[in-house]
C-alpha cells in the first residue's frame, strides 16, 4: 500500500505517549491522594442536582476514577499496539485510541480536581467545589488530551474499497 504522506508511529513514540505519559499521570495523581489522604473527609459532595446534594466516599469515587483511567489507558495501548503491528491506522481504530486515551487522562484528572479543590470554600454546600471543580477538570484534560493525540497518532489512511 502507498504510504507516502502518512507517518508511521515509531517504537519510541507509541511508548511515550501510550505507555509512559499515561503511567505519570495516574502516578502523580497517586501520589497527591496518598499525600493529601490524612487531611480529607470521609464523604464529600458526589452529585448536585434538583433534588439536592448527593455525598458518598470519597475512597470510592478515587478509586472508581483510577480504575476507568487504567481502562482507557490499557484499551488505547492494546488498540495502538494492534494496529502498528499490522501496519494501517483507519478511521476507527485512530478513534478508539485518541477518545481511551483522552478519557483516561479526564478521569486522572477529575481525581486531581476532587484532592485540590477539598479545602476550597464551596458556599451554602460543604465540598460542592469538588463536584464543580472535577467536572472541570474532566472537559478540560479531555478537550485537550484529544488534541493531542489526534496530533500524536499517524493520520488515518482510507479504507481500501
């Protein structure tokens, strides 16, 4: 098949941004929770709607957020592995990487926001700024993670007819 046009994924690419960046995140983000745990409560404001505000475990919600992270980074990796192995990035599989990958890094950040944001005055509701501010987070790494690696990734080639 004509490649001309079309850059190829390099080893040392695929590794960084698929393998390494991803690891730093959670890591960073591990790191700040087991610093910050000792300092936080046991339940914080986990949903705000019409009927009020909702609270449950903090622990929970980390925990919860790490694993779909871990999820979205594993399901990016093995999809991009796949994929270079035979050579071809189509359409789908591009996407299914960029969007894994970047909901990956939202949920590492939606945790970040939760730590950072605890002690943050909130007005009439205890902890609301974590709901808030997670939700920030969130948009904002995936907004900005998939332009990222719709850059990183090789250009998806037209499905053969």
């Amino acid at each position: 098949m004509n490649t001309v046009g079309y850059p190829e994924m390099g080893v040392r690419r695929y590794v960084g941004a698929l393998i390494v960046a991803p690891l730093l995140a959670v890591g960073l983000a591990a790191l700040t929770y087991v610093l910050q745990a000792g300092s936080m409560p046991d339940q914080i404001a986990v949903h705000m709607g019409p009927d009020g505000t909702g609270f449950g475990s903090l622990t929970v919600m980390v925990s919860v957020c790490f694993g779909l992270a871990l999820l979205g980074f594993v399901i990016g990796a093995v999809t991009a592995r796949n994929t270079l192995r035979r050579g071809e990035w189509h359409l789908y599989e591009k996407s299914i990487v960029v969007v894994a990958e970047a909901a990956g890094f939202a949920f590492t950040a939606a945790v970040l926001g939760v730590i950072l944001s605890i002690d943050v005055p909130s007005g009439e509701v205890p902890g609301a700024a974590a709901v808030e501010y997670s939700l920030l987070a969130w948009v904002a790494s995936f907004a900005v993670a998939l332009l990222v690696y719709a850059l990183l990734t090789p250009r998806a080639r037209p499905v053969p007819v």
